[in-house]
C-alpha cells in the first residue's frame, strides 16, 4: 500500500528520496516504517540515531540507548 502513494497525484510526499530510501528498507527489514523514516532522515542528515527500539538498533546508524 505504501508504495502505491508515490504514483497517487492526492498525496504530494516531502522528499521523495527519503520515502523510498525508508520503503526499501521497511520491506528488507523488521522495523516499523516510521523507524525506517526517521532512520533515513538521520543518515542522510549525517547523525546517529539513538534508539530504545531493539528490532530498529540491528540497523546500521543506529546506537542502543
């Protein structure tokens, strides 16, 4: 479902990149695609992202709090 808003003219994404960046990943992967989202954003933002999450602290980038 999620891949069918990036070909749907109703729903305009923030950064396009991102959102299929996190999809792939959300569809490789255990983790939420919230988690994939921000994980994402924090890669290409060149941050670590701090996480409690243990499914999302197996990602790369990611540091177990």
């Amino acid at each position: 479902m999620l891949d069918k808003l990036l070909s749907n003219q109703a729903f305009s994404l923030e950064n396009e990149a991102i959102f299929i960046l996190a999809l792939q990943q959300y569809s490789t992967s255990n983790i939420d695609f919230s988690d994939a989202v921000i994980l994402q954003q924090s890669i290409q933002k060149g941050l670590k992202l701090l996480s409690f999450d243990k499914k999302l602290q197996k990602q790369p980038g990611v540091i177990k709090v």
